[in-house]
C-alpha cells in the first residue's frame, strides 16, 4: 500500500507483487479485488466533487478500477508526445483517441482539487503535448499548416478543447504579447500563441455538443463527469 501513497504517476510497484505468484496475482488482479484499485484512484486522481454531484453509489468500486486503467493509459499516450502530431504526407487522420484524451484532459481540470492538475502536467506533460498539438509545424490540429496557408484555425469540438487547455495551462512568463500580424500568412510558429490570445475563436461548448454523454450503463468515469 506505500506505493499509493505516491501521488505521481500509475501504481507500477504492484507489478512484482503480481508477477510472484498466481495466489498473491488472484488476491490483487482487478477482476477480483476492484476496491484495492479504487483505493489506488481516490489517491491518485480528484474524485470528490463527482462523488458530491453523482452520488457514492454510482461511483462504485468496479467504476473507479476501470476508470484507473483508462486513465493511465491515456496519460501515458500524451507523456509520450503520441497523438499531437501528424506524419507530414500521411494522410492520417486522428482517431477517437485524440478525443479521449482532449475530453479526458478538460473533464480532469474541471474536477481538479490538486492531484489531476499534478498528473496532467508533472506525469504526462499535457502542456508541452498542447503546445506540440496546436503549434508544432506537423501540429495534429492543422493550425500551423492553415494559418501559413492564408486561413484561421478550424472552429471545432477538439480545438476548443484544445484552447481553453492551453488557456488553462499558460504561464504568462512563457508567452509574451506581442504585436499581431495583420494578416495570417505573416505569422510563424513562434507567434501562433500569441495570434490565438490576441484573436480567441473558440468558445467553450457544452459536454453534450461533444457526443460525450455518458449512459446508466457504461462504466465509464470521465463520461458520466460530463452529466454537469
């Protein structure tokens, strides 16, 4: 139990004790014990306004262990810089996973009390990945490759997402407002950051206008923190 008291990142130490043997892997598999890694989500992530709005019941033990998994798997994505950028000539189009982790992301800042901010930036880096997503020259959001081509940024679900992260996030230290260009084809990718403080085009929408309600019967944490 020490290691969950660690607040950063997932709880890797239980992998020795589940590579022992098959009894101690039975007693802490998810399967059989979901408490012990519902346990290990109250410690890691912020669940107590969800609990004050939903309800304990509906929050259950099986709810959290899953949520956990989901959790990390998506932190992990975006620590590894996975999903933020596009191969230049691909034609690759993101998946529901930029989604997932976009909606994961807000929904996680939304309920933040002090330990999701501290996965999304001091774990997975969130901010480097928006910084990569939206302004990087190969950018997953086609900013970059729009603004050079003489157009705004799409107004889209993922770009307000996307924004109001990068809002949330933005240390004044490492953005300086300086003058805009007075047409798009003059910024570089140096200045987008600042065109987008200068000139804000997304507005946030509600989860619903998303396509992420959740329904009674997913298991799915982060989709039922989008019943607001």
């Amino acid at each position: 139990m020490t290691g969950l008291y660690q607040v950063l990142g997932p709880p890797s130490h239980l992998t020795p004790l589940l590579l022992a043997n098959r009894k101690i892997n039975a007693r802490l598999s998810i399967t059989e014990n979901p408490h012990f890694y519902a346990v290990a989500f109250s410690r890691k992530f912020d669940a107590e306004t969800a609990k004050r709005r939903l309800g304990n019941e509906t929050l259950s033990s099986e709810v959290l262990a899953e949520e956990l998994k989901r959790r990390f798997s998506l932190l992990k994505r975006i620590r590894s810089r996975k999903d933020c950028l596009v191969e230049p000539g691909s034609g690759q189009e993101p998946d529901d996973t930029l989604d997932d982790i976009l909606v994961t992301s807000y929904l996680m800042v939304l309920e933040n009390d002090r330990n999701n901010k501290l996965q999304l930036l001091q774990y997975a880096k969130l901010d480097k990945w928006l910084k990569d997503y939206l302004f990087h020259a190969d950018g997953a959001s086609g900013t970059v490759q729009r603004v050079r081509g003489g157009s705004y940024p799409l107004t889209s679900a993922r770009a307000s997402l996307a924004m109001w992260l990068f809002w949330f996030f933005l240390k004044p230290s490492e953005s300086s407002y300086s003058t805009i260009p007075s047409h798009p084809s003059d910024f570089d990718s140096r200045r987008i950051p600042n065109w987008h403080i200068g000139q804000p085009r997304c507005t946030p929408e509600y989860p619903e206008s998303f396509g992420f309600v959740g329904s009674p019967g997913r298991n799915d944490l982060g989709l039922r923190f989008c019943r607001l």
